[in-house]
C-alpha cells in the first residue's frame, strides 16, 4: 500500500516504517515468521459479505499482488529470509542461518468464495489461512471488530468442506478473529490441530477476540496452539484508553494463563507485528523479544518450556498438519463455490 508493491522501493534495512526491519529481527533472534497476505474485509466490518462480494473477485488479485511481493522480497533480500513451505524447511533455513518466511492469508473473504482458490493459494506456498477477519463471510463467523456488534454465528457447512480440504491439502486452519462458535466447530471437526494465530486470554481480557477457558482446554484436547498477540486492545487496553497499559508484563500475563489452562505445549508467539498501530510499553518492535522472554524465565519458565514458545510448538502443530494431509492423499478434493452469478443464492446454510 505505501509502495504501491514496487519492490525496488523497499528497503528492509532501513528504519522500520513500524516494528519490523531486518536489524530489529536479528536483534530480537528471530528466526522464523509468517508474512501476511491480506486484502481489507467489507468496508463496515458489518454483518456479512453480501450479494455484492460474488462479483469481487478483485480481493483475489490482490491477494495474489501480496504473495508476489513477499516472494520479490524475499528474493532481494535473500541472505536473511528462506521462503519455506513445510516445518522441516523451517529448520532447514535457521541450519543455513536465514530467516524462515512463511505465507498466511488472513480471512476466508480472500477466496472469492471458492474452495478451488484455496488449493491455488497452497500450491503458491500459502500455509494458513485465517477463516475470517473482522467479517462474517461465505464459510464462517467473525468476532467482529472490536465489540461491533455483529451477527453470530459459526462454520458453515461450506466452510467445513474448506476445512476439511485444509486437513487434505496440509494448511493450518487459523482459528483468531473467529467467533467462538466458529472456533467451537473447528475444534470439534478439524482433523489436524489448529492455531489461534494472534489472540489473546479472555479470562485476562475480556474482549471477543480473546480465548475463553472452554476452548482452551479444546486447545489443549486437540494439540493445537494460541499464539498470544502484543496488539494492545487485546492485551489490556481499548481503543479508547480504557483499561490498564498495556505491557510486556500484561502480555506475559495472558501467556501464563493460556499456559495454565491449555499447557505449556500449546502457546507460542503471534505478536502482530506491522499489523498493528500501538504496541505494548516494553513490546515496541521485535528487537525486544528477549525481554519477554527473560520476564517468563524470572517467572520460573525453563529452557524447554521457552523453545516450545518461541516456536518449538507451533512446528509441532505444522508438522502434525502435514502428516494428516499425507495420511489423507486417498481422499478427494472439495470442490463447489457459492455465488457464481449473481442471479443465484450466495449465502450458504448455516
């Protein structure tokens, strides 16, 4: 958006147009991450995508457009990041002392309503996808955004066939943003463990983005994982001011919960980095990752405890991931999309 995708106007080592750039992340020991592909959901985060997002097919291209730039990027800087498809490569890459890149998409409304779409979005390297953002779409319902008040609901049957074709293919399913009857649904019939990709404690912070007990003992139940966020009206601040600071304590706070409920083996890192507009005191960018992890290590989190948090258990989950979609190669594609002219029904069954 700021450089119109033109990639020679980029510079990665310069200073970070916000939280990230290539001597932050090597100051912050980072060796991994998603980057995120993702196109703005309908205009007024509102009730749905309606009749008109059958013919906008434009949230698709440009979709494409952000997986293209990620790739040039990688490219133009590619003695620091590795573009990498599958948890052995992310190893792979930390070995050759690279940056491992991944690819997610963040919400279901980037398919254009098709399941086929998704599978095209595998084979160019997509490696999750979120199942909505701060809408409700054709597949499932949104938490909304930030206490908007939205219709509830959860997976349709047209986004369990999505989910379904994910387990085959080996995406993650990513759970953050969703409602938590779409969250319920996916951990009750995903056949792979999932991921909450950024969100946060419910019982720490009550918001609707955050994770109630309930599910994460689901969490726990299914080996997936909740990868706490540092955006600030997740951690313990609104928008407007209301709540306490946010900080680096807060934050480790909601890690210590979800540790608590779901287990150690199901928290990791999802701080949202370049996503978001504010950051928590002591959070501000990721060179500053050790000082959380040194607040968890002062609350008595040991070596084996901080490798499964700042990545050990999320590759567990993507490895698991990719042996169901081996274990599921005898089964047959999903296919079908809703809204295909517009003189036809677009919404599915709930």
């Amino acid at each position: 958006m700021h450089y119109s995708n033109a990639v020679q106007d980029i510079d990665l080592n310069g200073p970070p147009m916000r939280n990230v750039n290539i001597p932050k992340l090597r100051a912050g020991g980072v060796g991994g991450f998603f980057w995120s592909a993702y196109v703005p959901c309908a205009a007024d985060a509102g009730q749905h995508e309606g009749p008109d997002y059958v013919n906008a097919t434009w949230r698709v291209r440009d979709t494409l457009e952000q997986i293209d730039i990620t790739k040039l990027l990688v490219d133009k800087y590619s003695d620091t990041f590795e573009l990498t498809t599958s948890a052995t490569g992310v190893r792979e890459a930390f070995a050759n002392k690279r940056i491992a890149s991944l690819i997610g998409i963040e919400g279901a409304h980037q398919l254009g309503n098709s399941i086929a779409v998704a599978r095209q979005y595998y084979q160019l390297g997509v490696r999750y996808i979120t199942l909505t953002h701060t809408c409700n779409n054709a597949f499932a319902g949104s938490a909304g955004f930030q206490g908007k008040p939205i219709e509830a609901r959860g997976l349709s049957d047209f986004g369990l066939r999505l989910v379904h074709e994910m387990n085959r293919l080996g995406m993650i399913v990513d759970i953050s943003h969703t409602s938590e009857q779409t969250s319920a649904d996916v951990l009750k019939h995903s056949r792979s463990p999932v991921i909450f990709s950024h969100s946060n404690a419910k019982a720490v912070w009550d918001v609707p983005r955050n994770v109630p007990d309930y599910l994460l003992k689901e969490v726990k139940r299914t080996s997936s994982v909740v990868m706490a966020t540092f955006a600030p009206q997740f951690v313990s601040q609104s928008e407007q001011g209301v709540g306490e600071r946010a900080t680096l304590k807060r934050v480790a706070d909601h890690i210590e919960h979800i540790a608590s409920v779901a287990g150690k083996e199901s928290v990791g890192l999802g701080s949202d980095f370049d996503g978001i507009l504010s950051t928590p005191e002591g959070l501000e960018d990721v060179s500053k990752y050790p000082y959380l992890i040194a607040e968890l290590i002062s609350r008595g989190w040991t070596d084996s405890d901080i490798i499964g948090l700042i990545g050990g258990n999320s590759l567990r989950v993507f490895a698991r991931v990719e042996e169901v979609a081996t274990d599921s190669k005898h089964l047959m594609p999903e296919t079908g999309l809703y809204g295909k002219r517009p003189d036809l029904p677009w919404k599915p069954e709930w």
